[in-house]
C-alpha cells in the first residue's frame, strides 16, 4: 500500500513546519532563543486554585461554548483593557484549547472553497496552513523591516480582490514583535469600511508591549466590532502554555458557526484548564494583573540588552514594541537566514529559527526570543559575536 496516495494533497501541499527541527532542540546540550513560551512558572495562585478544585469536585464537561463565569470574565477583561465593548452576552464568547484552536475554527466557520484571506507575512507559521485546510487561498502581503514591520492600509487595499472574505492580523506580532497603533489600524479600517470583509485578530501577545506603548484592538474602533473576530488566550500573559485555554469573541452568529465545528470536533476545552483562566483572570482584576507585570518587567531589562547586543554586533535590529522576541537582520553576512542559524546552532550550541520559517518575507533575518534567563541571553550573545568573528 503506497501511503501517500492516501494522504490529502492539501496536507502534502503543506510544508511543515520550519520550527519544529528547532523546537526539538531542548536539551541542556543547548541555549535555546527559539521556543516561544514564557520561561516563568504558572503563577503558584492559579495552580493552587486549580490543585483546591481537583481535591474537592469532579471534573465534569463544560458547556460546549465553555463555562459561563469565565465567559463573563472574559467579556469583562476585554472591555477593561481593550475597550471592546458592546457585546450583548455570553453567547459572543467561545472558550477553545488555546488561541491556535480559534484560528483554526475561525477559518472553518466563515470560508468557502476558494475564498481568499488576506495574511501578512512574516508571521506565525500556522496561520497559513490554517487558511489552506479550510479550503481557503492565503494571499500574502508583506510588512516590512524599514516600516517596523507593521501593515500598510495601501498594501491591503492593493491586495484586496472579489473573493476577499477577511483579513488576518496578528499583533503584536510574532516573530517581529512588531505593533500597529491606532492610526495604523483606523487607515485599514477606512479601506474595508463599507465592504462584508471580516477581520481575524489575533491578540495572544496584546499584555506585552514596550516603551509605555498599550495594544490597541481592532474591535474597539467605530464600526468594527460586527466584523471582528478577536482570538486571544492566557499562555503568553500568564504563562500558562502547556494549559491550552484561549477563546474567541465576535458576533454571535460567527461564534455559533464555530462552535458548532468545535462541539463536533472537540466538544469543549478541558475543564481544568477552564478552572485555571478563572483564576487567571479573577486574581489579575484583584491587583492589577501584578504577575503580568512582573514578568513584563522582566522581559524588558532582557529586551533592552538583547537589542543592544545584537546592534551593537553590526545586525541591524529593531526595536520590536510587542511579543518577546527579536528579529535582527542577517543579510549582512551573505548566509541565508537556515544557514546562519544551522552554522551558528553546529558551532555554538545556540538555537534560534530562521526568518524563512515564517514565509518568504522573513529570509534574511533571525528569530530571536528573549523569554529565557538573563544568564543565558548573556552567554548566547558572546556566543554569536563569536561567531560573526569565524564567519566574516
């Protein structure tokens, strides 16, 4: 029997990831700037909220829409820190297995064979395959370093076609760490105003911004909030990767669509990690989110010498104001973004992943994340000067 002849040609089509053979490198063999997860434990009151319910209840099933008090929650985190407002009710809100299950349900709810959304790039090497597995075409427009990397209204509307059907927007962005302001967002506002355009959000990362920026969410500008789909989650904000909990929120009739494929495919996000957004979410409005803040802290002294150094070694960098990772230039080394990081990774013992592993606007640059131990920043970057020194 010749499997391949089995497998779907869309999943043939699709490359795999250009992370994976990088994320597989985490052993103490290595200095790792290429895993994208805060390096900080769950905060110790989640897990013994969680550890408190475990010891005195049953783990049942959710509703398939999630429970309703972290609905709410959720609805009320949204209004205080982004200013989205104007939900009727719960009924906007669906609890997924992390914000990668909502990118993906989102996709399945709204598209149809052929269907173009519109993607920048470089990005999140999920977002794609996501579009291409819903039957979807991705059309790519490409932000880029001199810009910040931040999404032009012009290159929007420029790509816009008949088949159009959203618009994707993934801020702060990995792996730039990029931002979009306020009038960056309203320019593409005005291009779709009057249009059934919908756009996708995706806000994992909006706590972690820099330089006394705030995320600015799609949704909450004037007209927007019908056509918006706002994707967001607690594994980057409050460290709780390996929990899988996100959600999504727009207009009813969208989240209904997705949780129809979700009650289908899934039936609902694991309990215990409903139990965990809870607490996340009820002790961060008791003192003002003080473990984000905290850990955001933290990033920024790490940030600041992690920019510094890698300028300070003749690699252009940015200054990204979201997210926590780096995207410095390699052109200047006449290596391809996989040949740097693939010498520097045989040489060095450093990890890092490759601009080209998020679309082809990203070749010529590396990834860099910063949510790791000083200590290690330190020695990884001593590391790559040296060897800049062996390679020029």
């Amino acid at each position: 029997m010749n499997y391949q002849d089995i497998i779907s040609d869309c999943v043939k089509r699709i490359p795999p990831s250009g992370i994976r053979k990088y994320f597989d490198l985490l052993d103490d063999r290595y200095i790792s700037l290429g895993v994208g997860e805060p390096d900080f434990p769950t905060p110790e009151r989640i897990r013994a909220y969680v550890t408190n319910k475990l010891k005195s209840e049953r783990v049942p099933y959710t509703s398939n829409s999630g429970d309703p008090h972290l609905r709410e929650l959720i609805l009320r985190y949204l209004s205080d820190r982004y200013a989205i407002s104007g939900y009727e009710s719960i009924d906007n809100v669906l609890i997924t297995v992390g914000a990668s299950q909502a990118i993906d349900l989102a996709m399945r709810a709204i598209l149809n064979p052929g269907d173009e959304v519109i993607v920048h790039e470089p990005l999140y090497v999920a977002y794609r395959p996501s579009v291409e597995l819903a039957g979807g075409k991705a059309v790519t427009v490409v932000t880029k370093h001199e810009d910040r990397f931040r999404l032009r209204a012009e290159a929007v509307k420029a790509a816009i076609t008949p088949k159009t059907k959203a618009i994707l927007l993934a801020f702060p962005n990995n792996p730039t760490g990029a931002i979009m302001e306020k009038a960056d967002l309203e320019a593409i506002a005005d291009v779709i105003r009057g249009t059934d355009i919908i756009v996708i959000t995706d806000e994992i990362y909006a706590e972690l911004t820099f330089n006394g920026k705030r995320h600015f969410s799609f949704a909450s500008l004037p007209g927007m909030l019908e056509r918006t789909i706002v994707l967001n989650g607690f594994s980057k904000a409050f460290s709780m990767t390996g929990w899988r909990i996100g959600y999504a929120a727009g207009q009813k009739d969208i989240i209904a669509a997705m949780r129809k494929v979700h009650q289908l495919t899934m039936l609902c996000a694991p309990t215990t990690a409903q139990w965990a957004g809870v607490a996340a979410l009820e002790t961060g409005f008791a003192d003002d989110f003080a473990d984000t803040r905290a850990m955001i802290d933290e990033y920024a002294v790490r940030r600041r010498f992690i920019i510094d150094a890698f300028n300070d070694m003749g690699l252009s960098c940015n200054e990204p104001e979201g997210a926590f990772y780096v995207f410095p230039s390699i052109r200047s080394t006449g290596l391809t973004s996989e040949q740097f990081c693939d010498g520097l990774l045989a040489s060095k013992k450093i990890v890092t992943v490759p601009g080209s592993a998020f679309g082809a606007a990203g070749e010529g640059h590396i990834r860099c994340c910063y949510a790791t131990s000083m200590q290690d920043i330190e020695t990884a970057m001593r590391l790559i000067a040296e060897y800049l020194t062996e390679i020029r």
